[in-house]
C-alpha cells in the first residue's frame, strides 16, 4: 500500500509504520504534550486517549478509533510498541483520506 498525502509525496505503509516505531521508541509521544503536568507516561496516554473519546461521535472511520482503544491497551503494557505503530499509521492514513475526499468534494471531484 502506498499512500499519496495532499502535498503530492509518497510513503508506503511500511515506512509510516517505521517512521511510529522510531517516534515511539524516542519517547516523543502523549508524556511530551504536559511536560510540566508532572504526568507518568501511562497518565499522559490515557489523558489523550480520554480527550480523543470526548470526540468519539467525529471519530467516524474505524481505523481512528481502533487507534484510540489500541493506545488504551498500550498505555496498560497490553498492546506492543509495533502494534501502537500500526495504528497510528492505520489512523493518519484515514486522517489522509478524509482530508482528500474533503478537498474533492469542495472541489467538485468525484475520487
């Protein structure tokens, strides 16, 4: 699977799911966004998760949310970093598409 973002580059699934494991492995994840909250990791997670289920209703593809339940687990040591990579790469792929089908509507474009 490849994917083609707005701005007209390209990545395959592989290199996204690569690109989640790296920023994962970095810590450069939920514990980044409240430094200063004096949140443990797991805290931070689940507050995000928390925010993302406010919205829940927004959330209309499966993807998003099966990504939203997979950092819950994620965030208890039930689910593995690659498994988290997955789908975030899963998500932002129908964030992607959302966007694109968007665009074409506003545009006039049947995709």
């Amino acid at each position: 699977m490849t994917s083609t973002a707005p701005s007209g580059w390209t990545r395959t699934a592989a290199a996204l799911q690569q690109h989640w494991i790296k920023c994962c492995a970095a810590g450069d994840r939920a514990e980044n966004f409240f430094p200063h909250a004096g949140l443990s990791p797991r805290r931070s997670r689940l507050f995000a998760a928390a925010a993302c289920r406010r919205i829940w209703p927004l959330l209309t593809d499966q993807r998003s949310r099966e990504a939203v339940e997979l950092a819950e687990r994620y965030a208890d040591g039930q689910a593995s970093v690659g498994e988290l990579a997955d789908a975030r790469a899963a998500s932002a792929a129908a964030a992607y598409a959302h966007e694109w089908e968007s665009q074409a509507a506003e545009l006039g474009v049947e995709i």
